[in-house]
C-alpha cells in the first residue's frame, strides 16, 4: 500500500471517530450540568490514568497501554450508541452491537492498525490483564465521580440505588484497590448526604 493510500485510510478513521463528539452520556459535567460527550469522557479517563497510575494493583503496568484503551474503548457507540450502565434490558445485546461497530470502525484503519485496535478493545472488554483492570477501574471510577460532584443528579433521575451503584462497580477493586476504598466512601457519603437512595 501507498504512503498516500494508507494516510487517506487513517485520516478517514480520524473524521469519523469525530462522532464521538456528538454521544452523549447520563453522566452530567459538574459545572453546566449538560450530558457529557463520549469524547470528554475518554480524555477525563487519559488524564485519571497518568494522575492515578501509581495506584493501579499492578506496579508494572503499561501506562501507554491503558490510555490506548481508554482512548479506543467508547468509539463503538458511534454506531452502538451510549448504554446507560444500570439499564439492563439495552446491556442484553450491548457486546453484540458493540462488537459490530468495532467490525466496522476499525476496519477503517489500514490493516495492522485495525488488527491493534481491535486487539485493544478486546482486552479491555475481557477484563483479565492488569491493564485492562485498570483501564476498567477508571472507567468505572469516573460516573461515579461525575455523580457525587453532581449531588446523584443521574442515579435520581433513573431510580439509581446504592445497592446497584455498589454491585456495577466493586469492580475497581480488580485494577485499584486504594481507588475502591475511595470510591465506596463517596458512595456512602451520597447516601448519607441523600442523593443516592439506599
């Protein structure tokens, strides 16, 4: 392939990765209290990471690998669409739809590249390697960040209970044990302070 042929495929990934901008979340900015963007959130989850690194679980982990991660991760909702993390019946089919978008977005890319991408997002959907636990921890970290800046402005919009707020996102614990201790004391002051249900 061309150098001219293989940049006209990587500048057409570039446009349409620029949807990104345009899906929206539940999560609210703490400022304006608009719906963030898709796009906000993977550069607020890049930018945890180099701040929160030194608390993943594993002291070796590959910083490069989970920004990656989280840079690539959400681009599937171009065509999937945002699922909403406590809505159960859109999660049913979410890696399906999920898995063609990435079929389709990445196929984009001049073939290695399609390969690596692919081969990231994988990862971190199966959840097992130590940076794709930490690339999951803060991704799970930063909603409920967003949710106790916002006084549970999402979670009391939806119905949201501490119970499943808790069982969505223990999880952190996988990839940052000190974030979970951290995360679950601002769940339980939300609770207290009444803006998230018990």
């Amino acid at each position: 392939m061309s150098t001219h042929a293989r940049l006209a495929q990587q500048i057409r990934f570039i446009i349409e990765v620029d949807k990104l901008k345009e899906v929206f979340r539940q999560t609210l900015l703490t400022q304006s209290r608009r719906q963030e963007n898709d796009a906000e959130h993977s550069w607020h989850l890049c930018l945890m990471v180099i701040v929160l690194a030194e608390h993943a679980n594993s002291p070796e982990i590959d910083v490069l690998r989970v920004l990656k991660m989280l840079l690539i991760h959400d681009i599937v909702e171009i065509d999937a669409g945002d699922t909403f993390a406590y809505d159960t019946a859109r999660m049913a089919d979410q890696h399906e739809r999920e898995a063609l978008a990435a079929d389709r977005i990445f196929g984009l890319l001049p073939a290695d590249q399609t390969s690596e991408f692919r081969g990231l997002w994988d990862e971190f959907e199966a959840k097992e390697t130590a940076e794709a636990k930490f690339a999951t921890a803060i991704d799970r970290f930063q909603p409920v960040l967003q949710n106790c800046l916002t006084e549970g402005a999402a979670w009391r919009q939806h119905g949201v209970t501490s119970d499943r707020v808790i069982a969505r996102n223990q999880h952190i614990a996988d990839g940052a044990a000190d974030v979970w201790t951290y995360a679950a004391q601002m769940i339980a002051d939300a609770v207290k302070a009444g803006h998230l249900p018990a």
